[in-house]
C-alpha cells in the first residue's frame, strides 16, 4: 500500500532554499518499503529527510517525495558494557546521550548540535572537534541497514557489504533509505569537560596553534572582520573529557548526570544580517575580548554546554531574518591551507560580506566514504547572509580557491555549489555514481542537492 | 503512537508494562526502546483484535500474569472509512478491532477483574462515536457501541471499585489523520498520552481529549436530525 503524503513546503537549515514535495512520515518500520511504490498520481523520486538541519538541499525535493524518518526513533540494542548501540534511523544525537551518559559512554564523534539524527549524521559522514584523533562519524558506525532502491534491506558495515557502506557514508541520503545505525561509543568518566582557551594574534599563529597544542578537541573561533596584521586572529577551544581526578573531591558526586537545559526560541527574524558591519565588528570585538581575559585557564563545562552551544536557541537561523543565510565550509590540505584561507578572509572583508561565525578546526585522515567531506587539512567555514547581492559570485570565488588548493566543500552546509565544481572537488565521484547505480538501478533515490550536483537526472 | 507515548509516560515513572499488539517486530522494538530508555521491565503479548482465538489466547496470558493496575485499550482501525458502508470485510474488520475484539478480551477478564479493587480499565474511543456522520458511520457506530459498553461495564464494575474512563479522542497528528486533516486541528501523540494519563489518576468516567471536543460535540448532538442530514459536513 503507497504511504500517505502531504504536500509541504520544506526548507534546509539555512532558510536559503525552500521547495515543496509530497512528504510521508512512516510510524512502523515495515511501512518504510511502501516509500518505493509510487503513487499513482505522484511523480518523481525518493529522499529521506531526518531532522532537517542540512543547510541547504540534502533533504528537499522538488515535486518529488520526501520520507520523514522522525517517527522511527526507537532504540533496539544497548550493551553498557561494550559500548555498542542500535536505533532506529530518526534517533537523535540527544536522545543517544541521554541514554549512554549515565553508563559511561559518550558519541565517538559528534557535531556542534545534538538534534542531528543518526541515519543523517551517517549519511553526512559529519565530523566533530575532534576529527583529528577520532575521525569521521562513518568510522564509529559498526553496521547499518539500509533499504535501497531495488527493495531489499542491506546490511552493510565496514567489513560487510562495504562498497554500499562507502557509498553511504557521506552519500547524502542518495543510495537509499537508511532504517537503523549500531554505534561504537567511547567510555568516560564523568559528564563534563575540561575547556581552554588560547588567544592568538594571527592567521599563522591560529593555524600554527592549532596544530601544535594536542588536545582531544580543538577549534578555533576566528574574527571574522578583523583586518591587516590582526587577519584571521581567533581563539582556539581545547577540551578533553574531564577525568574524575580533574573534579575537586568534594564535587565528585553525580558525574554521569546532566540536569537537562531547556532551548529557547526566538520569537521572530532578526535581520542582523542587514545590520552587517557595524554589528559584527562589535559582536567579534567582544567575543575576542572575553575570551582574552580566561587565557590559558582550564575550567569544567558540563557536556551540552561545551559541545551544543548553539543547541540553547532552538533556531538560531533566526536571527538572520527571512532570506536566511549561507555557510561556507571548505577543508584545505595543509600545506596551502593559510594562504587560501587569507585569500578567503580578504575577499569577504574586499567585498563587504560580513561573515558572523568564522571557524577553523584542524582534520585528520579521510573515511573510505567517497563522498565523505574531511581530508587532512584544515576546515574552515565562515556564515554570510544570504541577502547581500553579490554573495553567490563571492563564494564561487571561495570554490576556485578551494579547487586550486586541492580541497572541497561540505556538501552538508552547500546550497550553491556547482556540478562542475563539484566534480573537480570530489575526485571520487564516478566510483560512487557506479554503486549508487547498482543499488539503485533505476535512480529513485534524488534531492534537489544530486540534480544541482548532476548526482541524477 | 498514542500506545507507544502513553507506555513511556508510565515507563519513565518506574511501571512494570505489559504490551500488547499485532505486529510482533513492533512490539519489540517499541518494548527494547522502553527497557533502553527508562530501564522499564516490559513485557509483550501478542494479540489480533480481529482473530477471536488469537484474543482468546492473549486473554490467557494477561490472567496467567494477574490483572494489572491500568489497562488502557488504544486499539483502532480507520482503514477505508469511506468503502466501508459497501464492503463487508472492510465493516467488519471495523467492527471487530474497534468494539468486538475489545469487548471479548474483556470478558475473558471480568471475573477476575472484579476482585481486583483499584483497577483502571480505560478505553480509547473516539468523537466519531457521538454523531454518526456519512463519512465515517461504521467507524463511529462501533466507537458509539464501545462507549455504551463502557457506560454498562462502569455501572458494573462500580460496587467492586473498578474505575472505567472513557476517552473521547478527536484529530491526533498521527497516521490515521496525516493527510487527511490540517495540522492544525490535531494534537500531538505526546499532549494525548498526558491527558489521558491525568484522567486515568483523576478517576474521570468520560474524557475528551482535548477537551474543546466537548463543546463541538455537544453541538453536533444538539442539531436536529432532519438538518443535520443535509449539512454539506462530510
């Protein structure tokens, strides 16, 4: 029996590209299959749709079906003593926590928000502050299944099936239906971290940094309108799970337990990305300064607080008004790494895009996902408002860096990139086209993203 | 959705939950999730409201475990409401999941129910069930049946302080109503399982859920029958 659909206008995180499509929303595992019978007066294709919190394309389909996998969000297996757990594809990063801090365990790999689903961050490949020593989130998935385009249920993992597990892994939701993820967490001790901040004067002196401090997570947050000798000044934020001999002994109780934060909202749009400049020299300022004053001093953050920051306003996106923004994340093999970032940094400042975030975080090894975003390099994303005119020349202008670099953009955060630059960022794309063919012979599976990538028809 | 909600609402304060559903791969996801979630002890039965032997069995297991302390009934079918007046095995599968399937289990329990002082019965109907309209009438009949049922076993049970709550439930954003109803006149799965939790521990008789579809109700019983019928209302 075809699923129920509703036409919805659906929107990527960054509130930039919006279409409409029939959306289903499955509530029992077996109804999932009915997503590949077509009903008879639907056309078009199939993407599942998580979360919704890709910035761009990933999750929309224009006049085709999109299946929310929301509902699907039971959790199947959990052993607290090997770490090991299985839900359901609608799962989210959040609800994972809940379950395996107070036993101990912790997301090998996380992103910077815990409403992500599993099934996306699978198919993302996302990668945390830590990408450096743990790598990407595909490198701590120990078995997936996924329905693919011929309608049978794969099991596939690294050791089983693995041309389709590659292909999956950052494949963007294109080479099928992904219904459960086992996971390998990783233990700890307690549920805080300890933090450090480390000022820096420059561009050279973040990357430089970067590198040199080990530390199991490390990003920088980089003054975006900062210029001349200041360029690409930041603050680098270092953290490692707190052991519980980093607690003082008479806070030792109730390590594994988080009291739990409420988000709030933000009631309606504000435009501060018509406010441009003035805002963001101010905002940047005070940030730099604030975090001048902590220099060097480690201090205990409670979990959430050092790694979901933005999670504490539920939409954030908000406060770019209407027309939403745009992220630019791009990684840069190392050696080239500081002159494109500078050459990125000036183009934005030449022509007055006001980039409100700004981060560089270092990566190391890439996953087998042929699609999968990290390379050795350093990652670096700034957010622009999508209103300013000249914005989408501006970061074609980013992509030619980035190609000329050897790096690529994160497909996760892309709204905008072109086919062709994308063929000459994904190397291994053709290798990806075969499987994704095999599996699914007759192309059911699209989204706006793979016709703007010429990843289908 | 409202089974698998209501069951966390009583997980997560430390119940001891039995399950009880057709499909088998469900229950035993919604029960893993259950015992992952809240460290629930949960158990399932597996039970087909249209099959009388397979709610003759079930009926069984539920004694051999003793009679719980709540037993809610969140059993429904609304598949082709519309063909139903003309297809027989469609009307009867109605029939059979909303009022007869139900109504057999209970009597499978009834004497044991009654030395079991304290015991909330509790039974999902629904607002269908107060106006037959000609949309949905065989659905709404079996749901009207099922809550005169409710109304007789109440009065029954009353003298043995058994409790007997009837839950008028109106749009809920689930399969039954997605697609077919605006978002917005639906409540979540979420607000329902509250609601009818909250009327479980206040001992109500009869509740709607949520409650303004007392006021729609009351005006639709309120229109004479003779206007009624030529209303454009589906």
């Amino acid at each position: 029996m075809p699923l129920t659909y509703r036409k919805q206008k659906l929107t990527g995180w960054g509130q930039y590209l919006t279409s409409r499509a029939e959306v289903a929303r499955p509530e029992r595992r077996l109804e999932v299959s009915d997503a590949l019978i077509r009903p008879s007066n639907i056309d078009g294709s199939v993407v599942a749709r998580g979360s919704g919190l890709a910035y761009g394309d990933a999750a929309l389909n224009k006049g085709g079906r999109v299946v929310a996998m929301g509902r699907l969000n039971r959790f199947l297996a959990f052993d607290s003593t090997t770490g090991q757990i299985s839900c359901e594809a609608g799962v989210t990063l959040g609800e994972v926590l809940d379950v395996c801090i107070p036993k101990g365990w912790f997301l090998a790999v996380t992103p910077g928000t815990s409403r992500a689903t599993v099934a996306g961050c699978l198919a993302c490949d996302i990668h945390g502050k830590n990408h450096h020593v743990s790598g990407s989130f595909s490198e701590h998935v120990v078995s997936t299944n996924i329905l693919t385009g011929n309608g049978n249920i794969v099991t596939c993992g690294p050791n089983l099936q693995e041309d389709l597990f590659w292909a999956t892994a950052g494949g963007m939701g294109l080479t099928g239906i992904i219904l459960d993820v086992t996971l390998q967490l990783r233990p700890v001790e307690t549920a805080y971290v300890v933090a450090k901040n480390i000022v820096t004067r420059d561009l050279e002196e973040t990357l430089q940094q970067i590198e040199a401090l080990s530390s199991s997570y490390s990003v920088a947050w980089v003054d975006g309108v900062a210029r001349g000798s200041r360029l690409g000044r930041g603050i680098i934020m270092l953290g490692e799970h707190a052991r519980i001999t980093d607690i003082p002994a008479d806070q030792r109780t109730n390590l594994l337990n988080l009291r739990k934060r409420r988000a709030r909202s933000l009631p309606f749009g504000l435009p501060i990305g018509m406010l441009g400049r003035p805002l963001a020299l101010i905002l940047n300022e005070l940030i730099y300064r604030s975090a001048g004053k902590k220099t060097a001093l480690s201090h205990v953050v409670d979990a959430y607080q050092y790694f979901y920051a933005l999670d504490t306003i539920d939409n954030w996106y908000r406060l770019y008004g209407h027309r939403g923004f745009l992220e630019y994340q791009a990684v840069l093999p190392s050696p080239h790494a500081l002159g494109a970032i500078r050459q990125m940094l000036e183009i934005l400042h030449q022509t007055g895009c006001v980039s409100f975030f700004t981060s560089v975080k270092q990566l190391g090894a890439s996953s087998r996902g042929h699609l999968s975003f990290p390379a050795p390099g350093y990652a670096f994303s700034f957010d622009v408002w999508a209103g300013d005119d000249n914005i989408l020349s501006v970061l074609n202008r980013c992509d030619k860096i980035t190609i000329d670099a050897g790096g690529r953009v994160y497909l996760a955060k892309d709204a905008r990139l072109s086919a062709e630059s994308f063929r000459s960022m994904y190397s291994r794309c053709d290798d990806w086209l075969a499987i994704a063919r095999r599996y699914d012979p007759s192309g059911i599976f699209a989204s706006d993203m793979s016709r703007r990538l010429g990843l289908s028809s | 959705m409202l089974a698998q909600e209501l069951a966390h609402s009583y997980a997560a304060s430390g119940w001891r939950i039995i399950l009880a559903g057709r499909d088998d791969g469900e229950l035993g996801r919604v029960a893993s999730d259950l015992s992952i979630r809240h460290l629930a002890t949960v158990d399932t039965i597996s039970i087909d409201l249209a099959e009388e032997a397979s709610v003759d069995a079930a009926a069984l297991q539920v004694l051999r475990r003793g009679i719980p302390q709540v037993i809610i009934f969140v059993s429904g079918v609304s598949d082709g409401l519309r063909e139903a007046p003309y297809n027989r095995s469609i009307a009867q599968n109605l029939l059979a999941v909303n009022y007869v399937g139900p109504t057999r289990l209970m009597s499978a329990l009834l004497s044991d129910l009654k030395s079991a002082p304290g015991t909330m019965v509790a039974f999902v109907s629904s607002v269908a069930g107060d106006r037959g309209r000609r949309s949905n009438f065989i659905y709404g009949a079996a749901k009207a049946a099922l809550n005169t049922y409710c109304q007789g076993l109440r009065a029954l049970l009353a003298p043995d302080e058994v409790d007997v709550l009837t839950v008028k439930l109106g749009y809920m954003d689930t399969r039954l109503a997605y697609g077919a109803v605006a978002p917005i006149l639906t409540c979540s799965p979420t607000y329902a399982a509250k609601a009818i939790r909250r009327a479980i521990e206040r001992r109500r008789m009869v509740v709607y859920v949520p409650s303004f579809w007392r006021w729609i109700c009351l005006a639709l019983r309120a229109i004479p029958e003779r206007l009624f019928i030529r209303l454009p209302m589906p």
